[in-house]
C-alpha cells in the first residue's frame, strides 16, 4: 500500500484507491463504533498510551462528529448508536451544567468531554464553546434521529 500511495501522490491514476480508501474507512467505523460502546474519540482504540495525546478525550467543537460524518453515506447508521446514547448522556449531564453556570435552561457542553459526560468548560477559559452541543446534535445525530428538544 506504500508503494501504491507513493506512486498515487506522484501522478500515477490509481482509479481504485478511493474505493479502498473509503472501505477502509467503513471498515475502521464498524471496528470503532458498535452498539453498546463508547462513541469514536480522538485516539481510537488502537491508542497504545497510558496518557494519550488529548486524553484520548472527546473533542466535540469539530473532531468527533467528523469521525462520524461517513457513517451514514456508508450505510452504517447502527454505528451512530454510541454517538447519539453518549449525546443523550452528555445532554442529561449538560443540563445540570447550564443551570449551575450559566442559569439557563437547556444544556450545555463545551469543548471537550469524556466517557462520564463532563460538560463543564476545560483550560483556563479556552474551553469555552457553548454552541458545541447543538453543532454535534444538530450536524451529526440530527439526520440519525430526529428528537424533541428537551
């Protein structure tokens, strides 16, 4: 694959090396994102660290609803099923978040979170991002299921 890589980035048309690309891609969803497990992070479950980069954390301005933006046009929308079980576990914990904060109702997740749904706002102010929540949803586990606002 090297070789075939090398060649492609050198001029060489390789018609098939989407294809696989692409399969591979599916292949490392299915792999990743089953029923009854944790959503897809940054590190995957392949990260070899004790103390990952990021924490192996979930970053939900951008990166985790990334790793799931192929899952539907693969037809794997039962991989979407740990992303919208933790949403609605990141939702449950976020309201708690937004009434203590912010005295507001609804909820709310910033930057980045983790397995146990933190909501809170991480680093010394950078982790503020109180939209992040309602992109995830509304990007990623919208077209998967459409659900009430709480």
């Amino acid at each position: 694959l090297d070789a075939r890589l090398l060649r492609h980035a050198h001029g060489a048309p390789d018609p098939h090396l989407a294809v696989l690309a692409f399969q591979l891609g599916r292949y490392l969803t299915v792999a990743g994102s089953r029923p009854g497990t944790l959503p897809m992070n940054l590190q995957g479950i392949w990260n070899p660290h004790v103390q990952p980069p990021w924490n192996a954390n979930y970053t939900i301005n951008i990166n985790t609803e990334m790793n799931y933006w192929p899952t539907l046009v693969g037809d794997l929308a039962e991989c979407h099923e740990p992303l919208l079980t933790w949403l609605d576990r990141l939702a449950d914990a976020g309201t708690a978040t937004a009434r203590e904060l912010y005295g507001a109702r609804g909820w709310v997740a910033h930057h980045n979170s983790d397995p146990w749904c933190f909501s809170g706002p991480t680093g010394r102010g950078r982790g503020l991002g109180e939209l992040v929540g309602v992109a995830v949803r509304g990007r990623v586990a919208g077209p998967a299921r459409r659900r009430p606002p709480r």
